[in-house]
C-alpha cells in the first residue's frame, strides 16, 4: 500500500534544512523500496536532496531544482509532477534536505511504497 506525505514549509531567508521527514509517515521507505517524490518551490533556485539514509541510493539526486515553481497558491501536484522514482531498500529511513537561497515556500511530495 502506498503511503503519500505533502512536505510544506516556508524559509525567511537562506537555510539549509536537514532531516525533514523524520517522524512523518515517509520516513522510511516502504516494504517494496519504491520511493516518488515531486518537489515544487516559488523559486527556481532552492534545491533539495532526498537519499536512502543507509544505502545513499538517490530519489532526488543532490542540487536538484524544483520540478513546478511558481507562487504557492498555484501549486499542483498531481500524478505527472512525481518525476523522481527511486528503488532504495526496503523499510530504509529516508532523509530529505533542502536548501534555500532567499525567502521561499517549498512543498515536496514524498509516496512510498
């Protein structure tokens, strides 16, 4: 069974956050290890990360830029924007860092399975 969780927050500056799925319902992959994300953002320079803790198998590789931007009223996250698929193993504790270069609002989309 998939499980969906919506990642939301707003930075007022330049920050670089770390760890931001722990106690969440994707911190950790499913039993299958199949992990997809969508990573939107209202600015085209703020990058995120999204590995298997212990394997550091990539879903979202390193400095990736955001899939959708625009402002977060006009955000859509549907099926076509889940453009990271990644395999890591099964039941693997996930970490998801992002880093923001001025005040911006990110939401990232994580469905494990």
């Amino acid at each position: 069974m998939a499980i969906l969780y919506i990642y939301a927050k707003a930075e007022s500056g330049v920050a670089t956050s770390t760890d931001q799925l722990s106690g969440t319902a994707v911190s950790k992959a499913g039993p299958r290890g199949i992990v997809r994300a969508a990573f939107a953002s209202s600015l085209m320079e703020t990058t995120a990360q999204l590995v298997g803790r212990e394997s550091g198998l990539n879903i979202i590789p390193s400095g990736s830029h955001p899939n959708v931007t625009g402002a977060v009223n006009t955000y859509s996250i549907g099926s076509e924007q889940f453009v990271y698929v990644g395999n890591v193993m099964p039941n693997e504790a996930l970490e998801l860092t992002v880093t923001s270069s001025a005040a911006v609002d990110n939401v990232i989309a994580v469905q494990v399975e």
